[in-house]
C-alpha cells in the first residue's frame, strides 16, 4: 500500500493541530497574494499618486508588516523575539503611527467656525433695550414670566 504526501504529512505532526495548520497555510496564501500585489506596482509610482500623510501610512505600515514578519521568523527559529531588538523596534513604529493616527483625528475633528460660535453667543445673550430691561428669552432671577 503506498501512502500519498499528505498522509504521511500527517503522521508527522499531532492530528490536533492539522486545522491550525492549515488556517496558517491559508494566511500565508493571503500574505503571499498582497505582497505580490504590492511589488507589482513601483514604489515611487505608487509614493506619487499618495498625499505625505498617505505616504506616512504607508511606509510605517510596510516596516511594521516586515518586522512582524522577523518577529514570526524568529519565533520559528526558537529564538525568543521579546529579548530581541526587533521588539524595541517595533514599539517605536507603534509610537510613530500613534502620532500619525493623532494628526489623522486632528484633520478629522471639527473646525471651529468663529462666526457660527459668535452669533450662537451673540443670540444666547441678553440685550438691554432703550427702557433698560432685559429681552432674554429666559426671566431673570426671581421674576415670573408674564403670561396674557
């Protein structure tokens, strides 16, 4: 009786982890994909067609991608990353793109519109009219509103 490739794959390793395997070849299929997508366009024409901020997201998500990538070599290689130099690295590519994800959130929020806020003022304020009295839409203190 011969045995096929995968069944003698099989006997190799603990049936236990056969589905966590294979959920790892199938994302080494996806990570394979998106690599090829990228190199398949130049650096610098994709850099053009991208405002600074893009360029930033970019390259900052690029150099996390590849370093993850040692962290995970490393792993397989039995060497401990957390003692490594590649996790200091990383955290500080974290840090940078915390700050760019600030600038992000700073260009989203919104812009105080100084004349909308001045007439928003303006119009919650009292007036005093020619016979000193108060026109606010609200009684003052101690006065009951009048009602006809």
């Amino acid at each position: 009786m011969e045995m096929s490739e995968d069944d003698s794959n099989m006997e190799e390793y603990p049936t236990e982890i056969h589905d966590y395997l294979a959920a790892f070849e199938k994302s080494l299929g996806s990570v394979d994909e998106m690599l090829k997508t990228m190199m398949s366009v130049s650096r610098s024409e994709l850099l053009q067609k991208l405002d600074p901020l893009e360029q930033a997201k970019l390259d900052l998500v690029s150099v996390y991608t590849l370093n993850s990538m040692f962290w995970v070599y490393l792993a397989t290689q039995g060497i401990n990353p957390k003692e490594h130099p590649v996790k200091q690295e990383l955290e500080r590519i974290r840090t940078y793109m915390n700050k760019v994800k600030e600038i992000t959130d700073k260009k989203k929020a919104s812009k105080l519109d100084k004349g909308a806020a001045s007439r928003f003022v303006k119009n919650a304020l009292w007036e005093p009219n020619a016979g000193n009295e108060h026109t606010s839409k609200t009684p003052a203190k101690g006065k009951k509103l009048q009602r006809d």
